[in-house]
C-alpha cells in the first residue's frame, strides 16, 4: 500500500468523480482508476460503488476514508516537522477565492509568500462563497477569500478584509437616480441584477429582503461586479452592488446607499488549520499585503 494510493482514494471518495479526482492529483484518469484497483486488491475489497452517475463509497470505503487521511496528514507532519527543523516550509497550499472577485492584495501576497518559500506548491480555485466554506471545512482548501453576511463563519479561523454597506447603481435617467434616499421597498418595483447565491454580497441582501417581507425580482445574475454594472448601464436593471464594487462605475452609474440594508458585505479570509506551516506563513504575507486597506 502506498501513500499516493490513499492521496487517489481520498481524492475520489471527495470529488465522487475519477475525472475531478485525476485532475486534482494531477494524472491522468486512467492512472487514477488503475491504482484505485490495486489498492482494492491489496485490501481485499472494493472500496467504490461505480454503478451510478456519481462513484460512492462502500461500506468498506467509509471504513477505510477516516483511516487514508489520517495516514495523509501523518505523513505530511513528518514533512513538515522535519521542514521546521531545517527552517523550510514545504508541501501544498491550496487558496480559494470567490468568483468574479479581484483582489490583487491577495496576488501580492501569494507572490511573496511563493519567493519565500518556493518549496510549497501554490493552486488556486474558484468558486462560490458556500462551497469555499465547506472545502475549508473538510481540508481540502487550506485558506479562502469569502464574501459573507455579518459576520465570518463559526468554527474557522478568520480575517476581515473589508466590511460594506449595499448600494444601488442605476443610469442617469432612472426613477431611482433621482431619489435623494433609496429604501429596499422601492427596489421591488424594478428588474434587479445582482450576485448569484452563495455569495456573500446575495446572502445580505437577501436576508434584508427576508426581514422586511419583501420578494425582489432577480432575472439577471452575474459573478463579477464589472458585468452586474455593465447591465445596469444598459438598462436592463438596478444593479446591487457594495461600495467599493461600484466605485469604477460612478462615471455612468448614479449609486445611492441602501439606507434600510445596514448589514454589511464581509470579504474575509478563513482558515481552519493555522497550525499547518504553508497557512501560517501566508498569513503573515497577507496581512501585510492587506495593511492600510481596510479594518485589518
């Protein structure tokens, strides 16, 4: 049995897939299935129901899951309690990062931290707020840039970047640009683009909506703060936006805060582990990365 057998088996029992698996372990799917198979034969027994749309676990591979990772984080503390030893941080860091949010402090800082320590493989992932949640949840993301509502989520390590209010960004011309305050109730006459669920800025304002009763009309949906404010532009709805988020489009758009959606859009960073070395050094970068750019 080998330590690369138990990296596939974990990896396919997480991503319930040969392909997403084989292209997070960096080999071909054949490969992946080829070495699933003999790990099979040397514990005498089939690990994966493969029958249907998405590969499960057995009740021997529930059994076997817990006991692969602890065998991969023993064997990655070996590495690292050696590397600390010899002042190195190696191994893997894997970063999460919400779609459609560019926050080159965030770049800066996995720069310097790669020129620190060139022995730590660096992936970056995209992906919607929830699910960024729950991969630090279950080790797969070491730390992750996350919008959320309020406040960051129990449990995890985190570290607010930035705390905003909803705004709303409209063309010159719109009912709205004219109102000197804009309440959430006099949204729900207008078509709204907004962020898609699952990310921190949609959370907020659905939950303000919720709280006053109210059911917006949300036909368009965008990732990225750029294209939500490109539609608004054309007229094709209000934009809801934060206020840094629409900052670059004041040119065009007229932007009023939303005064009864005092929650606050949250980007932040989480971690679950801060003791795993690669996780504790990139803090370090990202903190002075992020100095004088917010309430960090």
């Amino acid at each position: 049995m080998e330590l690369r057998q138990l990296e596939y088996f974990v990896a396919v029992a997480e991503e319930q897939n040969f392909t997403r698996a084989a292209e997070r372990v960096h080999i071909s799917q054949s490969g992946v299935s080829a070495q699933i198979r003999r790990l099979e034969r040397e514990v005498g027994a089939e690990l994966f129901d493969r029958s249907g749309r998405t590969v499960t676990l057995t009740v021997a591979g529930k059994a076997a899951l817990a006991y692969a990772r602890a065998a991969l984080a023993a064997a990655e503390a070996v590495s690292e309690s050696v590397g600390e030893v010899a002042g190195l941080v190696r191994g893997r860091l894997t970063v999460g990062m919400v779609i459609g949010c560019t926050l080159t402090p965030l770049f800066d800082a996995l720069a310097a931290f790669h020129t620190a320590h060139p022995g730590v493989e660096i992936a970056l992932l995209e992906d919607s707020s929830d699910r960024l949640v729950e991969g630090v949840r279950t080790g797969t993301i070491d730390l992750a840039l996350i919008g959320a509502a309020d406040a960051a989520p129990e449990g995890l390590g985190a570290l607010t970047l930035i705390s905003e209010r909803l705004v709303v960004a409209v063309p010159a011309g719109h009912p709205l640009a004219k109102r000197r305050r804009v309440m959430l109730r006099d949204l729900m006459a207008h078509p709204i683009v907004c962020m898609p669920p699952g990310t921190g800025l949609r959370a907020v304002f659905d939950q303000a909506c919720a709280a006053q009763g109210l059911q917006p009309s949300i036909p368009l949906q965008a990732g990225a703060a750029d294209a939500i404010a490109e539609l608004a532009a054309r007229g094709l709805g209000v934009a809801v936006l934060s206020d840094s988020m629409a900052d670059g489009h004041r040119d065009r758009l007229t932007v009023h805060r939303i005064v009864d959606a005092r929650t606050p859009a949250l980007l932040a960073l989480v971690w679950k582990n801060a003791d795993h070395p690669p996780v504790r050094e990139v803090l370090k970068d990202c903190r002075r990365a992020f100095k004088g750019t917010g309430p960090v």
